[in-house]
C-alpha cells in the first residue's frame, strides 16, 4: 500500500512508535499464537524429546513402575544396529514403502487422467466413488478386505477361482508374508488413491487449455501433450503428493495390525510396528525408543523435500 | 502455402445456439485477412474451427485443397498465435521455438538452423536460454510469433495476439507482423476485436457479428462503401454520424429533410442509385463520416447544418468537434455497433443529434458557439431502415479480388 | 430476430458437392466409438473402487446362511436387520459411542479455538518465528503417531491418565491441531486484509474487525475444518486402543475389534457394526469435500 510522504516533523513520528496501542500490537500474534505453542509443545514437543531421551535409556517394567530409567548412551543403538531382524524390517519397510507409494501414485495419476476425460454423469459417479472410499475409516476398510479375502467365505477367493488364476478356495492370504503383504497393500492403495486422484485431477484442470492446444497444433500427440506439457506443470502437485505418501506410508501400523488380529508375526514387522511390539509387548521402552528415533531420521529427508516444495509453490509465506 | 477455405461453416451449441451461422469465407494463397467484429460476433470460433480447436457443426473447412473437418489440429499443417501466447513456462526460447520441429521429427541439424534464423529475424538471439517468467510482454510475443513462423506452415492463424500489450507497443507490433506477413507470404487469417488492427494490418477485411459475416472487402471499401448499418458504424473511428431523415422530392432532385434542413443530393448520387427511388417520401438512414463535415464557407447555396457546438476536442493536427443539430439521430440499437455510438454526447433524444465533426487544428470554434456546418453531400451514406442494407451505388462491387 | 441483413455472400462455389451431412455424420461416429470406450472403462473403474464399500453394506443386511456361504450372494435378498440388531446389542456399543461422541467434540471445540487464534496469528501478522512456526507445524507430519506413543504413555501413566478420555483428547490434539491450524490459515489467507482495514477505519478495533468481519466470512472454513478434525478424531485407532483398557471407556473403532475373538469372527454383525461406525464420517465427509480446496495437500489426512 502506498504511503503519502508524511509533512509531520520527524519527531513526533519516531515518539509515535513507543505509544502502548504499538506495543500490544506486537505481542498480539505471540499472544495468539500461545495456546497452540503450548499445548503442540506438551503434546508433540515433550513427548519428542523423551523419544529420543529415552532411546538412550534402559526402560523396562521395572523402570516404568519406579517412572525412571537407566542411562545406558548409545546402548540401545548398538543392540538394534546388530540385530539382523531389525535390518530385515528396515528393509521390509522400505520395500513395503516403495510399492505402496509407486502403485498409488500411478494409479492414482491414472485414474485422474481418466477422470479429466468422462462425460458429466460418469465423473460424478466415479468422484463420488472416490470420496466414499476416502471417507472410509481404516479400521472399517481393514475389516472389510479380511473379510473379502476371509479363507472360507471370501468373496476375492471366490471370485479369483472362477476366473481361473488358480484355486483360493480355503486359502489363507497370511500364511505366506508376501502374499500377506499383497493383501495389506491393496487396503493401502485402495484407501489412498482417491486423495491422489481427485488432487492431481484438480491440478490437471488448472493446467492452461491453452497450452494444451498450443502443443497439439504443434503436432504433439497425446501422449507428448502428457509428458511435455502437462507433467512438467504438475511437477509440484507430484513432489507434495509422493513426499506426503512416504510419510504416510512409511510410518504405517493400523493396517498390518488390525489385519493380522493385533498378533502380527516377526515376518510381517514393519519398523512401526517393530517398536510397537519392542515397547509394549516386550516392555523395552528404550529399544522400541531407538527405533522409533531411527524411523524419525529416515522420514527426514522426506519431510525436507516436502516442506521445501510447498515453500517453493508459494503455500508457505 | 495454401488457401483456406470455409463454405458454409456453423457452429452451434447445445440449446440451439448458433455462434457462427452459415460462414462462407476464402482466403486466398498468401492473403492476409483479418476477422473482425465486437465479442460474442463468433470470429474466434470460426479461427479454432479452422485450427481444429473446435468440432465443426456443418459445412466445410478446407486447407490447401484438403477438406479437413475430421483432421485434429495436429494434421493440418497450421500454426497459430494465441491472445495469451501460451508458451511452455517451463521450456527455454529456445525450446519453445523447437518445440513443433521436434514433435514433427525434423532432423537436429535443421531444427537448429530454422531456431537461430528465426531468432535473428525477431531479435531472440541473446534470449534463447531464458524462460518465458523473464521477458517482457513484447518478448514473449515475439517468441509466441517465432514459435509459429519455425515449422513453416502452410497457414498463421492468429488470435487477437495484440490485445495483451500496451497502446505504443501494440502499433510497433502491428507494423511488424504485417511487415513478417508480407516477406513470409504466408496465408493468415488473423482475429481481432479492434477496427484500427484490422483497417491497418489485412489486405482484406471480415467483419462479423452475431455470428454471421457482414461483409467482407479491401478496408478502403469497407470504409468508401459499407454494406449495412453495422459495417458503416463499426469501421472508421470516430464513428460514423447517423441521422434518421425523411426522402423527399423537390422538383427534379431528391432532398434529404433533416430536422428543419433541407439538404439536396447532388444529381450523380441520385443517378448511381437508382433504388433510392424507391424510398421517395420514407424514412431512411444517413450516414455521414465526421470527415464530410466542415466548417461552412462563403458560398449561401452549399448544403449546411446549423447547430451549437457542445465540446471541441483538440487532436493536434485536427479538431473534432461534438455540435448539437436539429434532427432525428437513428435509434436502431439492434442495427449498429453500439460500442461505437456511445462516442455520441448527448442521449438520444426526438428531435436533436450530435454530430462529430473533423474541423481544422486552427478552428476558432469554441462551445456553446453557433456554427454552420458545410455537408459533402457527394459523401452521404443511405441505409434502410427497416434491414440497415445499404442503398448502394450500383457499381460498388462486393467483393475484392485476391492479392495475388 | 435480427433485422442486420447480411451481404450477399462471398461466391465461393462449393467445388465438390460432398454433402455438408454427410461430414458431419462421418466427425461424430469416429468419436462416439472413442466416448464409449473411455466410459465403460470409467465404469469399470468405479466397480472396483467401490466395490468393497458395496459389499460392507450388503453383507451387512444379508441373513446370517448366505454370509457362511462358499457362493457369494451378490445382493442382500432377502434383507434383514439381525446383523445390526445383533451388532448393536453387544457390550459397550452404546457406551463407546458416548465416549467417541464425548471425545470428538472437545477435541473439535478445544482444538479450532486454539487453531482459530494461532490461524489469525499465522494469517495475519508478520512477526519472528513466524516461517520457524510454520515449518514446525509441517514437521509434525514427521512424527510417526506410533512412534509417539511410546513416551506419551510413559508421560501419561506418570500423571495417572492412562485409561481416562481426558488423555485420550489431550494426546488427540497431537495430530489434530497442527492439521486444523494449517487448514484455517490458508482459509484466512483467502480473504483480503483491506475488508479488515476498511472496517477498523470505520472504527472498530482489530480485534472487533477479525470477530465482526473475518469470523463470519470464514466460516464455511471453520466448518470444513472441524469436519475434518471430527474425522480424523472418530477414526483414530491406536491411542484409543493403547490407552484405553476398558470395555466401558474404549472408543468406537477399538469396539470394532471386539469382534474377533477366539471362535472366529462373525463377520455379519461385524460389517453391520463397521457400516455404523463408518457413518457419520461418510456423511459428514461428502458434505465437505467439496469445499475444502485441494490445495491443501497439507493435511487431509488418510486414516
């Protein structure tokens, strides 16, 4: 906003700036902003910094009655370090979080190219499927996909036989991890893909038309208007959306722990779980600590990426 | 190069609505026409039905000697300017302007040798590596331009690529695409919205409205000899002055009764239409160009207007002034460009009209003078009523021939 | 009705007489056939999508003998209510859906007036720590809710909260304020400053300007924002479940556990009991997403 050069001498203007009106003024935002930092800082902030003091303790049943552990440094971490299985769910959630990412994005990016090009009635009834499936409660879709895929009655199992990929009668979708797995990650995909598909359909909508046109007569077929012109636009939307989904995807624990009634075997441990089960099953506080510090740092890079986006695209001011 | 063709071309919407109606067009190998009429008059669909932007409702669209309605965009060999250039945000210059090479698999060689040429034509040279964010608005339509005259096809179709820059720039830009055009002779069909464009940049000139085309000429003729109502209002500027005035005859000659005044046409006018016959003793419509009225001379016999002056705007090498006259101004909203009466002062009313005049920079007349107004009547215009078709000289012919 | 009689037009004599119909019939087939196509894929699509939803709802309003069936009956006839009846009677249903109820709306309540202030701040002044604020409230998403529970349990069990809903909404907050604060700042965002400056020329104070003149024009936003935090607050698993250890005090979601046990599940009155608790979710979220704006890739949380 433009401000008329003021005639006033300069002094009374710099005797202006101390006036109380002035001062409170200031404080305001710190006054508003108060409840929120207190209350983020209790419960995320407190309980972040004993994560990690705790990862440098021994903690068990006894320390948790007496509400006091043994400082034990990086005792912790060299014990999950050498552990072999604690690899193998790194690795497992990695791998675990690789698929699931890929697959929703594709799929997603796919369902949303599809919905730019339906006739009105049937992109209301595919949105409207798409929020329905959004809308839907993990612990609700979880249970809904035991059942589908439920070793007697299952519909999936059913239906896979008569269309002859083998025979799923009584067969049991956990008994193997992979096969297990396959069934958590299509819960997952499932779950996700509407968010995926209904934001990447809204940024394709704000993709200029006329960039579009203007490829096409430049002698772009559709699939070169996808690659030259529509992707490079819709770069941001796809680092916010693949960023978030590592997050999420990574940090995973609802979904294998519902599935497999809250008794997840060793194979199927993702690092959420890992130290879910090391901290209460166990009562290793302190180990399930470190791994959780570990899950942590590994999210970092992530979170980075998409903070630094979203500063990019202008959300962050 | 190639002509275009459009034969009976519609569009319509649901609902019925037809955006253009019936467009029968040619533009001929290395022509330059511009499509001009006020928004809504269709012209940028009939351009992207042309382009293969639009689907064709009816009739026909041919490139060269093809005919093709059913060809997409990409097929037709055509290149075109967007009103907001549309360059890739995300591309260099450089590879915006090899964009179209690259997707017609022209060979590396080539494509770099057509970008550099026409980067030097346009003055892109130093601007090859930067994107579109950092060039000014007359930068980026010269790119929008370049991107367009590469791939060298066989016709430009232009839309409103002007509008976005500022007055100075716009006249410099107009010179030079004309300029490209002529060295290029490229067949280009090119839409605009403003009249001056079109006067000054097309060899021929279509105006359209309401989805239909209401002439199609040289702008001088368009301008000598509009074809009806909405023609003669909607070029020029200022706009044509219209009367609504009473035919009558007077002994041997035909006179004009406007307001209280008489104004006797000249016997050659009378003799080059013969339809005004027909309108004896009716209303008709007058038109009279701002040009064919002067400050009145010496000479008690010549047809003049009296009125009062209301405003003398100061050209500089020119005046107009606005004078307030006995008479019937044309209340036919439906027949005109509106657009362009409302430079008309006063609000109609019954019985007075403002006329613009074009006076000498040096005229003494001052508002609120009383002035008489000498009337070249060798250049009235006369229109229907009823239709707004002009009562043409029967000579005028229609249509211009091809510039070949 | 227009009386502009066109000029006669210009002769271009139509050289070869391919009828204009003609071209016209032959434009529209070839994308017919293409329309067709893309919209039986969009259907087949929205079967799959849906499909798991649908059988929820269906299985819950078949009859016990065509659930425990190895051929699957597509639709629910005939239809009975037994499942719900029976879902609805078991132990504590009623009772965690007090507690969800109880829960949910202080965790709205309490959590968009902290957010609504924090927005305001946010949104509307320039102060230090402002981006640090920012990125803080981005970080969060960092944390793995799993990860956290491990010294939230420790900490609550030192003040003697554990198995309380007052935790159970302190720790709720966790996820659920940094998402409501980021949502309601960029609503503020969306409306210009100059309506407050105009009304505090006017004479109001700043405060009167956000409360007369902000407040009401984000509402809407206030709206969707706590739809959502009743979303994510109904849906939320694993803290109840952690936290929470008896029958009486436990949250809806956690109830739905209940169903398995040692014999089996009953999967009838499981799916009656899931399509309950998925309810007013579902409701309330069709009712917001439209609204919400996308841009917002923040914070819609999933699950």
């Amino acid at each position: 906003m433009a401000v008329a050069e003021s005639e006033f001498p300069l002094v009374s203007r710099r005797r202006r700036r101390l006036s109380g009106r002035r001062v409170a003024s200031a404080l305001a935002p710190y006054a508003l902003l108060a409840p929120a930092a207190a209350i983020i800082g209790a419960v995320l902030g407190y309980p972040l910094y004993l994560l990690v003091r705790l990862s440098f303790e021994k903690y068990g049943l006894f320390e948790l009655v007496r509400h006091h552990g043994t400082w034990v440094g990086l005792g912790n971490y060299r014990k999950i370090f050498h552990d072999s299985q604690f690899w193998h769910v790194v690795l497992r959630t990695v791998v675990f979080t690789a698929v699931n990412v890929t697959l929703t994005m594709v799929l997603g990016t796919a369902i949303a190219l599809l919905i730019a090009r339906l006739g009105r009635f049937m992109r209301l009834l595919l949105t409207t499927a798409l929020v329905l499936v959004w809308a839907t409660p993990v612990v609700v879709a979880v249970n809904i996909w035991r059942w589908m895929v439920d070793y007697e009655f299952g519909v999936a199992n059913w239906t896979l036989t008569k269309l002859h990929f083998g025979n799923f009668v009584h067969h049991d979708w956990f008994a193997s991890s992979l096969s297990g797995f396959g069934v958590i990650t299509a819960v997952i995909v499932w779950g996700a893909i509407p968010f995926v598909a209904i934001t990447v359909y809204a940024g394709l909508s704000q993709v200029p038309q006329e960039l579009i046109e203007a490829a096409q007569i430049d002698g772009a077929r559709a699939w070169n208007v996808f690659r030259e012109v529509t992707l490079p636009l819709l770069k941001p939307i796809f680092i916010i959306l693949a960023s978030l989904s590592i997050i999420w995807d990574f940090q995973v624990f609802n979904q294998v722990w519902i599935m497999l009634g809250e008794r997840p075997s060793p194979d199927y441990y993702l690092m959420s779980i890992y130290a879910f089960v090391e901290s209460f099953r166990i009562n290793e506080y302190g180990l399930g600590s470190a791994i959780a510090v570990v899950m942590v740092a590994m999210m970092m890079v992530a979170t980075l990426v998409y903070i630094r986006q979203m500063v990019k695209t202008g959300e962050v001011r | 190069m190639a002509a275009i063709q459009l034969v009976h071309v519609s569009k319509e919407y649901g609902g019925g609505a037809l955006a253009v109606n019936d467009l029968n067009l040619e533009i001929a190998e290395g022509e330059f026409v511009v499509l001009v009429g006020p928004s809504g008059c269709g012209k940028t669909t009939a351009l992207r039905m042309v382009a293969g932007l639009e689907e064709i409702t009816d009739g026909e669209i041919r490139i060269g000697d093809r005919v093709v309605n059913d060809l997409a965009p990409r097929d037709r060999d055509i290149a075109m300017v967007f009103q907001n250039y549309a360059l890739y945000p995300h591309k260099t210059v450089y590879e915006n302007l090899v964009f179209g090479l690259r997707m017609r698999k022209v060979p590396k060689e080539e494509r770099r040798r057509r970008v550099e040429e026409i980067a030097r034509i346009l003055g892109l040279e130093d601007m090859l590596q930067r994107r579109p964010a950092q060039l000014s608005g007359g930068q980026r339509q010269r790119v929008a331009m370049g991107r367009a005259i590469v791939r060298e096809p066989q016709a430009f179709l232009m839309d409103e690529p002007l509008s976005n820059l500022d007055a100075k720039l716009r006249v410099q830009m107009r010179a030079e695409i004309a300029r490209i055009q002529q060295t290029l002779a490229v067949t280009t069909l090119y839409v605009t919205h403003d009249q001056v464009e079109a006067m000054t940049m097309g060899h021929r000139v279509a105006v359209m409205r309401g989805g239909v085309l209401q002439q199609v000429d040289t702008p001088q003729r368009l301008y000598d000899s509009p074809g009806n109502l909405f023609v003669a209002s909607f070029v020029g500027s200022p706009a044509m002055n219209l009367l609504e005035v009473v035919l009558e005859r007077d002994g041997g000659t035909l006179v004009c009764r406007v307001g209280d005044t008489d104004l006797e046409l000249p016997a050659d006018t009378v003799g080059r239409r013969p339809a005004l016959e027909r309108f004896v003793g009716r209303h008709i419509a007058v038109g009279i160009r701002p040009e064919a009225l002067s400050e009145a001379g010496e000479d008690p016999d010549a047809p003049r207007l009296r009125g009062r002056v209301l405003l003398v705007e100061a050209l500089g090498a020119e005046s107009l002034a606005h004078v307030e006259v006995t008479g019937t101004p044309l209340d036919r909203p439906e027949l005109v460009d509106v657009a362009a009466s409302q430079t008309h002062l006063l609000p109609v009313g019954e019985r007075t009209a403002t006329l613009l005049a074009r006076l000498e920079h040096d005229t003494g007349v001052r508002p609120g003078h009383i002035v008489d107004l000498a009337v070249d009547t060798r250049r009235l215009h006369f229109f229907d009523l009823e239709s707004g078709v002009a009562i043409a000289a029967a000579a005028a012919p229609v249509t211009a021939a091809a510039v070949g | 009705m227009s009386s502009v009689a066109p000029i006669a037009p210009v002769p271009v004599a139509p050289t070869t007489a391919r009828p204009a119909a003609v071209a016209r019939r032959r434009l529209r087939r070839g994308h017919v056939a293409r329309r067709v196509g893309i919209n039986l894929l969009g259907l087949a699509v929205f079967t799959v999508m849906i499909f798991p939803v649908y059988w929820m709802v269906a299985t819950a309003f078949k009859p016990g003998r065509n659930i425990q069936d190895y051929k699957p009956h597509w639709f629910p006839a005939p239809a009975t209510l037994s499942n719900f009846t029976n879902a609805v009677h078991r132990p504590y249903f009623w009772t965690d859906v007090k507690n969800s109820l109880i829960i949910v709306s202080f965790v709205v309540v309490l959590s968009l007036t902290v957010a609504f202030l924090a927005a305001l701040a946010l949104s509307r002044f320039r102060f230090y720590g402002r981006t640090a604020f920012i990125f803080l409230i981005l970080g969060t998403l960092m944390v793995p809710l799993a990860a956290l529970i491990i010294p939230l349990y420790i900490t609550l069990s030192r003040v003697h909260l554990i198995n309380t809903l007052t935790g159970v909404i302190a720790m709720y907050m966790t996820f659920v304020l940094p998402f409501s604060v980021w949502t309601l700042q960029g609503f503020m965002r969306g409306v210009p400053r100059e309506l407050e400056e105009a009304a505090m020329v006017d004479g109001s104070t700043r405060f009167g300007a956000f409360v007369r003149i902000l407040l009401p024009l984000v509402a809407p936003g206030l709206v969707a924002t706590s739809i959502f935090a009743f979303i994510q607050a109904w849906n939320e698993f694993i803290i109840a479940y952690v936290f929470l250890h008896d029958g009486s005090k436990q949250t809806i979601t956690v109830w739905l556990a209940s169903f398995t046990n040692l014999h089996g599940t009953d999967w009838g009155p499981l799916m009656a009991g899931a399509t309950l608790t998925a309810l007013p979710v579902v409701v309330f979220f069709v009712l917001i997403q439209r609204r919400i704006a996308f841009g917002l890739t923040a914070g819609a949380v999933r699950g």
